[in-house]
C-alpha cells in the first residue's frame, strides 16, 4: 500500500496559541507529521518544546481562553478536527482517538476506585450493562498484564504502585478499541524494569491490535526501542523527522545530534551525563532565526537572521538547519 493512502492522521502546520497578560505564549507554532496506520510515531524533545500541547490541541482540549488553535489543520477520517463542534470531538475522543496523560497519579481520580473508574469511561461511549462494563474492565487489565486483577479493580490509585497506576490507565484508555492512541511520556516516573514492561505494552497493542500510536518523549533510547519513525520538536516547530533508524544512525540537525549525545553510555567511566547547553527558549520570546542558535555548537551568521526552511534530505527524511541547505 502507498504511504500517503495508509496515512490516519495528518498534522499540518499546526499553531496553538496562549495569549497571556505576559504576551503570546507559542507553544506550539508550526507542526506537521502525520502518522499511518499501525506504526508508533515518536514525538520528540525536551520539556517545554510544544510536545503535549499538540497532543492536547488534536484532541480539543486546549483551554480556551487563554490558549486556541490559530492556524492548521488536525485531519483525521475525512474530519479536520480544528473545525469539529465541542459535541463531535466527545463522540471523537477517547472512543476513536484515545490519550493516556502525563502522570498517573493525577490523571486518575483520587475518590473513585480503578474499577469505577475505567468502567465509567467505558459508558459514556458505549450502551453497556454494568456486568458486562465490568467484565470488560476485568479483561482489559489482564491484558495489561496486571496481577490480582479484583484488587485492583476495587483499589483506589493511592492505594497502587506507580507501574499499576500506569497499567491502569492504559486500560482506561483502551475501553472503546480506539484506531489512535496517545501517550504523553508514559514511562518517565516509573523504574527501569517497570519501563521495559510499559513498553512490551504498548509494543503488544501495536502488534495485536494494529493500533497507531503516537508516543512522546524526551528520551531517545525509549525511541530507539519503541519508534518506527520520530519528529523532534523545538521551539514549537519539528525540526527533524524520518524512520527512527536514519533519526538515531544519522541525524541532521544539530539538535537531535544533541539528544542523542546525552544518552548515557555504559563505557564512560564518568557518571556525569552530558546535556545540551542552555535551555528551551521561552516560547513567549522566540529567538529571531533559528530557534535553536543561542545553543547550537555549528552556529552560523545566517542563523540568527533568517529561520531555515524545510528540505527533504530523502523521501522520508526532512530537516529544517542551514547547514543542509
Ligand atoms: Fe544550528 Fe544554524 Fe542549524 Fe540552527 S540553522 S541548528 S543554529 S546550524
């Protein structure tokens, strides 16, 4: 099948705005990618580059005022769902297109079992009697590999282990069969071991159910393990993107080079990890150019003064850095 004919999601130069008493925030000021049926697409980069705020502004829930969607299109089925009615991206949301948030503590509800809890999700989609929402629930928590399953179901979230609430709400999210799920840096408050099991998880819902999942981080090793493709994302823009492969073999920006070099590597005898210089650039004052110059070791003259556009290195690999061009 051709790629473009198997694409389920596109993204294009997405801008989502916060307008504060500050100044306009721009978290997220020009994004593209689109995502295929049943591969896993990395978003990748540091906090504060505009990760989350596209995955909250696919679904809708970007809080408005102050922030709004002021430019692009989000285009899922024959949808753009930037022009969707409040009521047409409640029927979209967690039924089609699901998310698993940041943070499980506070993604759950704090008075309301893990049971209640998912089964709850399960009826606002889907006309189901309590037994059968119940025995779903039951099922799907197996899947996830969760033992004692009955505990769980009737254990509030502080009451679980951090890999528990996690698996948890894996399961919430997975109560409609959604085509696309989301998940917002799943495994960066959890354990190594617990983090090699959330990605067999996900690993799983990709092979077994033919899922496509978009899942955002800032680590490039959980890319390297989980990702067929990646976009990284800077200053609210992607700023590279291509088969996960090429990303991590042969990066062409500076800054994905960047990430890359603060992987820790085992044959260092120095327990100091390397980093980036500097830090994200507020997105409320941008750095005129490119927004990476301030940081960037290959820095130029042409950098500060004009923003580079993006080329096509190959097919499937872009870039947007003056060195390329
Ligand atoms: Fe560095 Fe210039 Fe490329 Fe930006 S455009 S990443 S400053 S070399």
């Amino acid at each position: 099948m051709n790629a473009m004919s198997n694409v389920i999601l596109k993204i294009t130069n997405l801008k989502t705005h916060f307008f504060t008493r500050r100044g306009v925030v721009k978290a997220v000021d020009g994004v593209d990618f689109e995502l295929r049926r049943g591969e896993c697409l990395c978003l990748v980069g540091e906090s504060g580059c505009g990760k989350t705020v596209t995955a909250l502004s696919i679904l809708g829930l970007i809080d408005s005022p102050p922030g709004r969607i002021v430019d692009g299109e989000v285009r899922y089925d024959n949808l753009d769902l930037v022009k969707c009615s409040a009521r047409q991206l409640r029927q979209i949301r967690g039924k089609e297109i699901a998310m698993v948030f940041q943070e499980a503590q506070s993604a759950l509800n704090p008075v309301l079992t893990v049971g209640d809890q998912i089964i709850e999700q399960m009826k606002i989609h889907l006309p189901m009697e309590h037994r059968e929402a119940r025995n779903r629930a039951l099922s799907l928590l197996e899947e996830m590999g969760v033992p004692s399953v009955e505990r769980v179901m009737s254990s509030y979230p502080h009451q679980l282990s951090g890999g528990m609430k996690q698996r948890a709400l894996i399961a919430m999210s997975l109560t409609c069969d959604p085509q696309i799920l989301i998940a917002d840096e799943p495994t960066t408050a959890v354990d190594v071991t617990i983090k090699a099991q959330i990605l067999d998880i996900f690993r799983d819902l990709k092979a077994k159910r033919q899922m496509s999942l978009v899942f955002i981080t800032h680590d490039l090793a959980v890319v390297a393990e989980i990702g067929d493709r990646a976009v990284v994302i800077y200053g609210g823009k992607n700023i590279e993107s291509a088969p996960v492969s090429e990303i991590i073999g042969s990066p062409k920006h500076p800054y994905t080079a960047g990430l890359i070099g603060c992987l820790p590597d085992i044959s260092q005898t120095t327990d100091r990890l390397a980093s980036i210089p500097g830090n994200t650039p507020s997105p409320i004052d941008l750095p005129q150019g490119c927004s990476f110059h301030p940081r960037c070791s290959k820095v130029m003259e042409v950098c500060s003064q004009r923003e580079p556009a993006q080329i096509a290195i190959s097919q499937e690999h872009q870039v947007s850095c003056h060195l390329n061009q």
